[in-house]
C-alpha cells in the first residue's frame, strides 16, 4: 500500500469533503492501484502551519510515500514573495529531514479574486506567480515535483462569493488533477524521482 500525505490550507479540507461524494472517495479511484490518501487541512493555514500538520501526520503514520503540499495562499500579501519563497524552501528542508525517501509535490497556490492582505489584485496575482514558478524551480532541482491548475480562473465559474474557495466545478477539476498528478508520479516512481511537471 502506498501512502500518500496531502497536506494544506482549507483549499485541502473542502476539496476532502468533496472527494467523499465523487465516485474514487477520499482515495480519488488510486486504491485500485494501492494507493491510500491521507488529508489534512487547516482553515486559514499558513506555511507556518506546515510543521504542526507535519507533526501530527507522523505521530499517526510512517512517512508517506509521497507529499503533496497546497499551502501559501494565506501568507501572500502578508510577506513578500521573496521572503515567502525562502520561507517555504526552508519548511521543505526541515521535511525532507524527516522524510528522507518521501517524494514532495508541491500544489501550487490557484487564483483568487478576492486576497486577505490586498485589494491589488493584480499585485497579489503577480505575487503568486513568482511563489508557484520560485517552488517548482525548487523542487524540480531537488527530486520533487509540482501539480498546476491552469483551467481554474479567479471568476465565478471556479470560485465561491468569498473568492478564495472553490466552487463545485473548481473541486472537481482541482481533484481531477491531483488524481492525474498522483496517476503519472505512481507510473514513473520506480523510474525516475524527478518529474519537471505533473501535470
């Protein structure tokens, strides 16, 4: 059995809750291939937070086969995307002490229309362009990988009226490619650790 780790903010919690619906559940149909998914995700969570939800995987389970982390929307605006990089680099050093055979991925952060530190839209989506091309370079370099969603926009179609969470069809797509994701990692796990994009 493969068990996989996925980690992050509430983006995490409500793309869980709407897995239970879909017909794959909460292992998004990959337990036909051996696969078992554990979620967490923390309402407001921030990359600081990682370490915590860190902890609390590990004190439950062995390291998982494989990471994935959606993390850092929260923390845009608030810090810049130069600090908020070095912050995240920094978080995926200490992981990767703990879990040394443990292959990352990282989610990268998906747009929104409405942001916690700005109303600069533009601003904060420049911002979250530099993090998401800053981490892939990052993992790609350091056997890991990352999953974008390029057919999730910041408009109603994808977003609730907050702005920030996903809609019903924006879940399903952002589920439907982190099952694409975790399918083409799972394939070429034995062969090749570095996959320059996963989706």
């Amino acid at each position: 059995m493969l068990q996989f780790g996925s980690l992050g903010s509430s983006i995490i919690k409500h793309a869980f809750g709407e897995a239970r619906g879909r017909p794959g559940g909460v292992n998004l149909g990959l337990q036909r291939m051996g696969v078992n998914i554990w979620w967490q995700g923390k309402c407001g969570g921030k990359v600081l937070d990682m370490k915590q939800q860190i902890r609390t995987m590990l004190k439950y389970e062995d390291p998982p086969t494989i990471l994935v982390l959606h993390i850092g929307g929260n923390d845009i605006g608030e810090k810049s995307s130069k600090t908020l990089c070095e912050l995240i680099r920094k978080q995926f050093s200490w992981m990767r002490q703990l879990m040394l055979d443990t292959v990352f991925v990282w989610s990268q952060i998906i747009p929104r229309s409405s942001w916690r530190y700005s109303d600069n839209i533009n601003a904060m989506e420049k911002c979250r362009m530099r993090v998401n091309t800053s981490i892939a370079s990052f993992l790609t370099k350091t056997d890991g990988c990352y999953l974008r969603y390029p057919d999730i926009k910041a408009n109603e179609l994808f977003l609730m009226k907050d702005g920030v969470h996903l809609t019903s069809l924006g879940n399903n797509i952002f589920l439907n490619t982190l099952q694409g994701g975790l399918e083409m990692i799972i394939r070429n796990l034995g062969i090749n650790l570095t996959f320059p994009d996963c989706n």
